[in-house]
C-alpha cells in the first residue's frame, strides 16, 4: 500500500508539472500574441494618421501577399537568395569549424590567427563588398564571397572557445584509451563544443542572411529578393517590398526554429528549458 501510495503521489506530481509547464508555454504564447497585434494597431493608426498613402501598413501589406507570392519572378527570387546564402553559410561552416578547432586545441594556432580573425570580425561587410566586386565581378561569386565572409568568423570565434573549454578530465580519459588526435577532436572536442557552436550558428545564419542582402543591393543583381525588396522600394511599392522583408525575416525565423528543433531532437542534454519558453 505504501509503495502504491508514492507511486499514485509521484504520477499526479509529474501530471501536475506538465500542466504547469503547458499552462506556462500557453500564456507565453498568448502575450506574445497580445504584443505582436498591439504593435500592428498601432502601426497601422500612425501611417494612416500621418504618413503619405504610399506607405506601407498592415493592412495594405496583407492584400499585397497574394498577389506577390502568385508572382514565379518573386519565388525564384526568394529561392536563388536563399540557395545563395545556404551554399555560402555550408562553406563558412566547414571551414570556420576547422578553423575554429584548429585554434581552441592549438596554442601556436591560437597565437597566429586570433588577432586576425577578431580584426576581420569586426570589419563591416559593406567595407570589404566592393572589394569583392572588383575580384568577382558584379555577379554571384561575389554575393558568395560576401555571406562566407560575413558567416564565417562568427562560427570560428565560438568554435575555438568551446574547443579550448572541453574539461580537462575528458582529455585525460580519451588519452588514457590511447586515442589519437583525430579521434580526439571528433568523439571528445567537437561533441563538447556542440554549444558553442550552435551559437555561432545562430550568428552566423543572420549575419549571412544580412550579407546576401547588402550584396544584392550594391551589386543591383536582377533576379534576387534583395534586388526585388529594392526595386519595390525605389517605385514606391512599399506593400510589395514589404512582403519582400517578410520573407527574409520568415526565412530566419523558421531557421531558428529548425535549430531549436533538431537540438530538442538530437541534443536533449542542452537548454532543457527551451520546451518551456
């Protein structure tokens, strides 16, 4: 009976926890909810009170999607931007990571580059972009050479910093298995800097994003979503440009979310608190 008892005490103990942690998530979700709408009211009551008609709103913006998303020049907009900025955030983050493990296990490595890679990591974009152009041309390459450049120091930053703090005791441990320094850093180092590098990541996407953007405008490439968000602008189609950064700032959140899902699914160890929020 005693045993029984706990158990039947331990069950309506956790049932009482998730409904907690479900009425947690779903106040959360309704206050954001409350904010975003608050926001667009007002928005909405500030053009039309003292902004021209050409302006953007809410409700303008709303009746614009349809007939921008119906558009296939926008979609293959929308898709060479985001193709661009996908090929060039994989290649930032092969090399960063290498890089970035290269320097948190390597003192001569970290004494060599770390002074260059937190000098280029705080250089503006916009400085090096014409630069780019000059080597690549007014062309992809350049747009290419631009999100690389704007992801990539952000994942090597962070992936030499959880690199040089993988404990000590797991070192030791690997070593005492006679492990070599390939599997070192693939089954020791890379795992304990998992976090570090989902943070860069996290960086590195927007930050690519951005790049892509800031490339599109300098360089005036027709056929990109930059491009279409500039055009839009320039001719006073302020409800289709508008749709454009919607879709930009779309692209990053369901990136974000993707992260957050697959660290749920494949790390549950980190940020458990993250199926709370």
């Amino acid at each position: 009976m005693a045993i029984q008892t706990i158990d039947a005490n331990s069950a309506s103990g956790l049932i009482s926890g998730k409904k907690q942690v479900l009425s947690h998530s779903a106040t959360a979700m309704i206050a954001r909810v409350l904010t975003g709408v608050a926001i667009l009211l007002l928005w909405e009551a500030v053009v039309r009170a003292f902004a021209p008609g050409y302006v953007a709103k809410p409700s303008t913006i709303v009746m614009a999607i349809p007939k921008v998303i119906a558009d296939q020049a926008f979609r293959r907009a929308a898709a060479d931007t985001l193709l661009a900025v996908a090929e060039g955030l994989l290649i930032a983050i092969v090399f960063g990571t290498l890089i970035g493990l290269m320097m948190g296990r390597s003192q001569l490595a970290e004494r060599l580059l770390r002074h260059y890679i937190n000098g280029f990591y705080a250089v503006p974009m916009i400085i090096v972009l014409p630069l780019f152009s000059l080597w690549f041309g007014y062309s992809e390459k350049a747009r290419l050479a631009t999100v690389v450049f704007a992801a990539i120091f952000s994942i090597v930053v962070n992936v030499a910093d959880g690199a040089k703090s993988v404990s000590r005791d797991y070192i030791e441990v690997a070593r005492s298995f006679r492990s070599n320094r390939l599997r070192l850093m693939i089954d020791v180092v890379l795992p304990a800097a998992t976090p570090y590098f989902l943070a860069g990541l996290r960086l590195a996407a927007g930050r690519a994003m951005i790049g892509a953007v800031v490339a599109e405008f300098f360089i005036a490439m027709n056929g990109s979503l930059g491009y279409f968000v500039l055009y839009q602008s320039r001719t006073f189609h302020h409800n289709e440009a508008f749709v454009g950064v919607i879709a930009l700032a779309g692209s990053c959140v369901g990136f974000e979310l993707l992260i957050n899902w697959c660290t749920r699914q494949f790390l549950p160890w980190y940020r458990r608190d993250e199926s709370t929020e």
